[in-house]
C-alpha cells in the first residue's frame, strides 16, 4: 500500500508554529501495532467483533479550553482497553479524556480500542477554533452564577437595602473529586463557574468568622447542585451575610516583579477593607528605599515626607477594595546590583479587632538598623509605647545573624518611650537584629531589620541574605516588598516566599507553607482580551490545601488534574504596555502547604505558562526550594562530646582552606565532611597532628557538618560554610 504523506502543523521549541511533513499511515499503523502487541493477547480464539466510535464536545472547541471525548465504541465483550491519539504529540489511555489544544488548527483524532479479543480504530476531523463564537458553550461544562451580598435588612432577598461584597470567594467541590475550584466576585458581587456533570457542592469562603456570620443558606450552608446536562445554567446560588462584629479591618498589599539601576521601576498597590465599618479618610503611607525617588503614579498623593509617601485613601465599604501603582526611579549606581531594596506599605487606621490579650503590657517593640564608620551594624530597638504605662514588664529575647548564621543571643527590657543601640562588626556581611515582642501583644509582629552593603567597598560583600527570611510585615495593614537589584528581568515571572536561606539550595523546613506569585504583562501591540495560567505543582505540594490569596483582577481558578492549576482571566481587557505601560500588569497569588513527611533535600521546583489571548504560551522562571533542617543551618554552635577537649575552626566560612586546632586529644582522629542532605562529601582517617588543613577542592558554596571522632566514637561536630 502507498504511504499518505501529509503536512501537519507542530510547534518549534520556540513555540511557533511550523508545517511539517509526516507519514500519517506509518506512524498511526506504528502507534496501533504497539497498542495491539501491549494489550490483546492474540490467539486462535473466535473473534468477538468490536467497533470503535466516538464524539466529542463542544461540538466547535476553541484553544484553551478542554474539549471533552466521549467514547461510543461497541462491541462483545464492549471494549476495556483504550488508546488516543489527539494529533499534537499527545496520548490519552482513559474512557473519556478531556484534552486542551493551543494552536487553532484541525487535528486528525484516533481512537484505537480493544475488548481483550479484537481491535478496531477510527479517525475523525476536529476543528479548533481560536475564538468562542458564543461565550460558554465553547467548553463541555455547564453554566452555574449567583451573588454574595451584606443582608442589612436580614430577609436573604437582595435588594436596594443590601451592598454587594466585593472580591469575596466561594469554593466549589466537584464531586467525586478531593479538588476545588474558586470563585471571587466583582464589583456587583457576582461570581460564576463552569462545571462538568455531577453533584457539586457550593461553599462561600467567610472573609473573617469573627466579624462576619452567613446567613443565607443556613442549614446546610452550602448548595448542592446536580447538573445533569452540560448546557445547563443554574442561578440564585447566592450567599446572603450579616455582620457580627463592627469592626474596621484593612489590609495593604505591594507588588514589584523587579528592580533595576537607572531605570523608573514600576510598583503595584492593592488594599481594601475586611472590616465590617465603612472606612473614610484613610491613609496610606508607603516607605521608600533611601536609594529609590517617587517619580509619578495615579494615587491620591497628598504629601511626602522624605522617604516617606502619604496616600490619601477613598470611602472603602465592607469588603471592598481600590488599588494604584507608580513608578520610583533607582538610583544609577551599578555597584548596587546585588543588594536588597525594600520598599514598605502600611495602611491607616490600622488597629486590631479583637481587645489586646491582659497579659500584654502595652509595651511596642520597634527595629531599626544603620550602618556605623562603614564598619559596624548598629540596631536600636525601640519601645514606641506611653512611658510609664507602656514599660516592660519583662525581659524579651534578641538575636543577631551574620548572613543566615546565627551568632549572638541577649535579652533586652526597656521603658516606654526608651531605646536600646545594639551594634556588631560586620566584615563585609548582611547582619540581622530580630526582636521578640512581649506576650500577649496583638497581632503577628516580628520585629526586625538588616543591615548591608556595609564595609570595606574594596572588598565583595555578601548579599542574597534578606529576601530569604521573612519580613516584619505578618499583620494585614503592612506589606514589604523587597527585591534584589539586577541589571535586566522578565516582566512575566514567578517568585516563591519564603525562597529559602542559601543562594544555592534555598533551604526551607518541611513544615514551611510556600506563598507563589505569579506576575504578567501585556508586552504584545494590541489589547489582551482573556489571560489563562497553568500551573503545574510540584508532587511534593499538597493541592488540597491550596489558599488564593490575592489577585489583580477577577478570575476563576479550576484544578484540571491532581496537580495542575488554572487561572482564566476572562475578559481582562489587558492593554498592551505600548498603549497603557502602567495598566498592562498583572498578578496572582496563592499559598500552599507541603506534602506531610517531605524528606531532607527533597527539591521543590515551580514554574508556570502564561497564554495571551492566541498566542503560545510564555514560560516563566522556576523558582525552587530545598527542604533542610534549618536549626541546623542557622546555628553556628560546636559540640563536643567529652571534656578537656577543645576543638577551632579558622577561617569559618572560609574560601580556599580552613584549619582545624585540636587540644586535649592524644589519639588519631578520623575527620568526615557531610552536605546538609547527609551525602559524605570528604573523609580523612589516620590524622595525628594537633593541627590539619581542609581544602575546598570540588566542594560548593554551601553549609556542610563536620564529625571528628577516634576509635568510633564521635569527638566533636559542628557546621563549616564554604562562600
């Protein structure tokens, strides 16, 4: 038989789209002898006839949306075994798949199927579209929509009474599947989802169980829907609230995706109100980098105080929220490449909900660090409460780290209104004060500050040391955004705190919950009408945990498959950077827990693509972490293990060699080098001399555990650190 050539459309590794030529009959004849040699046992048995047959919907689908197979194929015994070929380099092994195209192009689908005894194929043509003629029923789901709303009248009807609740969230369980898919409404307080067949269950996500209590639905408060019929549209799934407590709740966010010398760097503000009060006449102050210059925004800019820029903030009802962005100009020094700029948001008024605990003593602790004779990181620690009634009742602890080492301990009491300096020779380093507040104070402060870039200019400074920790910024109404210089960036790109202690590795402990960012931009010369996200998680992440946080405009987030997510920005209308460069941002934030029981040195690695309107999809950076023992990564204490033995350790961190000093051990020594997964990495045996030197060689920068032991039994251990 005569081999059909045809032309078919693949992407490059660039993503473009190239026509190429295949032999269709070979490669199918190919596929469907592997098919029929892995799952029929061929025999002389009497064949029982199977027929393959399928359909499909949406019958016209568009890119980036799943189109749904159905498989219509007969037979006796009916067929068990299934094979899809979808004609983009893919394969489907299920009944029923649902698969997602991203090029608009026709697409020769095969079915191959088998009951055990027989075999039989067919092929049939699909054509997808790049545009959804009619929003909705481009994709096999049905339609469900309702309403979240404040009930001031408490009759569970909306009307001119009632206020719409703005960026609130539902949660959807499709069942039978352990996933979710979320919700936030807009302006109107509308949400809406797109769900296959099944039983489902509609759930709104209370934005704060102390303040506010759901009324409507009440028992159960949640819906449960049966859609039997994808073209189904289901409303009035609507969420009526009461207030519970009045309260005034705001919260203040801060975007930058990256920081650059000479350059107008471009910050995005969001804050709203989870309070139950309306709010008027707030303010919103936002702390500049003493390196950073305001240029222009389009906030209420209604003063400037040095560094300091002071926002005026509009009438912010219940669960509403506003939003602004600016640009500061970086100063042009290229030495600051490397260094860490942050930039802080707090939002006004900013008190608590709940009464203060009575334990408290009405004691603030505030930090503060500078650098001192280019030498010296000096902190004060601040008491900013009422002399006499905001004194200390109590000492609080202080610690102190060189880079991510720590080094020093101490405890502080102050008065009201008093102050503590506190200084310690850098050498070059990142040095870091964290302060503890006393118990019972409100909120989730942590006070603390850094100090780089600090030093001999003619030496190299060590940096990549502040982002990695966290920031003093856990109560809602402050946000710092730091990021580190750098000479050029991606405007779509993703970012993961806490990112980890160690430039290489990014240490993380097991029980750490990751927060991921995910940033975009429209640089393309027309308007982006709809934006979507996948996400592919790490096995190591626990997707049934996961946590929207934030968002720059309304979307809906679908899990596709037991770790892939999905965010479709319908409708953005995203203006291209040329047209409107401020407008042309986006993001989205979510946190998630790790997998219970993640090992030492288990990588966690993430990256998402981000598909404009048509276009193929832009791949961001992978963004990583590595699970350690991070007490033993920060803390620079040696152990010895028997008396009248000592044990130094000079130069530590060290470059080249280091030398080891061992007084009161008389026997040889075997001297063993771990990483911080518990690989060995060198191993001395038979060392006599009191003193002996360890030579860097192959190892990498990192955070290493030493063991010197005799006869078996362990001497000494500690950590040596290799920059």
């Amino acid at each position: 038989m005569k081999n059909e050539l045809i032309k078919k459309a693949l992407p490059d590794k660039s993503g473009n789209v190239l026509l190429k030529q295949l032999n269709l009959i070979s490669k199918k004849t190919i596929l469907f002898l592997i098919f029929s040699f892995f799952l029929f046992n061929l025999t002389f048995q009497t064949r029982a006839q199977v027929t393959a047959d399928f359909t499909w919907t949406p019958v016209n689908p568009v890119i980036l949306s799943p189109v749904c197979f159905k498989d219509l194929s007969t037979g006796s015994p009916p067929p068990n075994s299934w094979l899809w070929d979808f004609y983009d380099g893919e394969i489907g092994t299920t009944q029923n798949p649902a698969h997602i195209y991203v090029f608009p192009l026709p697409y020769q689908v095969t079915l191959f199927v088998s009951n055990g005894i027989d075999t039989s194929s067919i092929t049939k043509l699909i054509s997808v579209d790049s545009i959804c003629s009619v929003p909705g029923f481009c994709t096999c789901k049905a339609l469900i929509k309702g309403k979240i709303y404040s009930d001031l009248d408490s009759n569970c009807i909306f009307n001119g009474s009632d206020f719409p609740l703005q960026n609130a969230k539902t949660q959807i369980q499709p069942s039978p599947y352990p996933y979710y898919i979320y919700t936030i409404t807009d302006e109107n307080g509308n949400y809406h989802a797109w769900l296959d067949t099944g039983i489902h269950t509609v759930t709104h996500i209370l934005p704060d169980t102390l303040l506010w209590q759901q009324l409507c639905p009440d028992t159960p408060d949640y819906y449960t829907i049966n859609i039997t019929n994808i073209n189904d549209t289901i409303s009035g799934l609507d969420f009526a609230n009461i207030i519970k407590n009045e309260c005034q709740s705001l919260w203040v966010n801060i975007y930058n995706s990256s920081l650059r010398p000479c350059k107008n760097n471009f910050y995005y503000v969001k804050y709203g109100n989870n309070g139950t009060i309306q709010i008027d006449n707030g303010t919103l102050e936002i702390e500049l980098d003493s390196n950073l210059t305001y240029i222009s925004g389009n906030g209420n800019l209604i003063g400037q105080n040095g560094n300091i820029l002071i926002f005026g903030v509009d009438t912010l009802l219940p669960l509403e929220y506003g939003s602004f962005s600016f640009y500061a100009y970086l100063d042009c020094d290229m030495s600051l490449i490397s260094s860490t700029k942050c930039i802080k948001a707090h939002i006004y008024p900013d008190s608590f909900c709940l009464p203060p605990d009575t334990i408290w003593d009405s004691s603030h602790i505030v930090v503060e660090g500078n650098c001192v004779n280019d030498s010296l990181a000096c902190f004060t620690i601040y008491n900013t409460g009422d002399p006499g009634i905001g004194d200390m009742l109590g000492s609080s602890e202080y610690r102190i780290y060189e880079n991510q080492t720590l080094v020093f301990v101490d405890t502080f009491q102050i008065l009201g209104g008093d102050s503590l300096v506190v200084c310690w020779p850098t050498n070059n380093n990142t040095i870091r004060l964290e302060a503890d507040q006393r118990p019972g104070h409100p909120g989730n402060s942590l006070p603390r500050d850094f100090v780089e870039l600090c030093g001999d200019s003619t030496l190299p400074f060590v940096t990549w040391q502040i982002t990695p920790v966290t920031q003093d910024d856990a109560d809602d109404f402050i946000a710092i955004e730091c990021h580190i210089v750098s000479s050029s960036f991606d405007p779509n790109s993703k970012q993961v705190k806490p990112e980890g202690i160690t430039e290489i590795y990014h240490y993380i402990d097991s029980t750490d919950v990751l927060e991921y960012t995910i940033y975009f931009q429209n640089t393309g010369t027309d308007t982006a009408d709809n934006i979507v996200i996948i996400d592919t998680l790490s096995q190591y992440l626990d997707i049934i945990t996961i946590q929207p946080v934030e968002s720059s405009h309304q979307y809906i987030l679908t899990i596709l498959d037991s770790n892939i997510l999905q965010w479709s920005f319908d409708n953005i209308i995203l203006p291209d950077s040329n047209v409107n460069e401020p407008e042309s941002h986006g993001f989205v934030k979510y946190k998630i827990n790790q997998k219970p029981g993640n090992s030492i040195g288990t990588l966690i690695e993430n990256k998402a693509a981000i598909f404009f309107d048509f276009n193929p999809s832009v791949i961001t950076n992978t963004v990583f972490n590595t699970v350690g023992n991070i007490d033993s990564i920060i803390t620079n204490v040696q152990k010895i293990y028997y008396d009248g033995i000592s044990v130094k350790v000079y130069p530590n961190p060290f470059s080249s060699t280091t030398t080891f000093e061992i007084k009161g051990m008389n026997e040889p020594v075997t001297f063993e080098l771990y990483n911080i997964i518990g690989k060995q990495v060198k191993a001395i045996s038979d060392i006599t001399g009191k003193k002996f030197i360890i030579s860097r060689e192959n190892l990498a920068n990192g955070i290493y555990i030493y063991k010197i032991s005799s006869k078996d039994k362990l001497i000494c251990a500690g950590k040596l650190i290799v920059n």
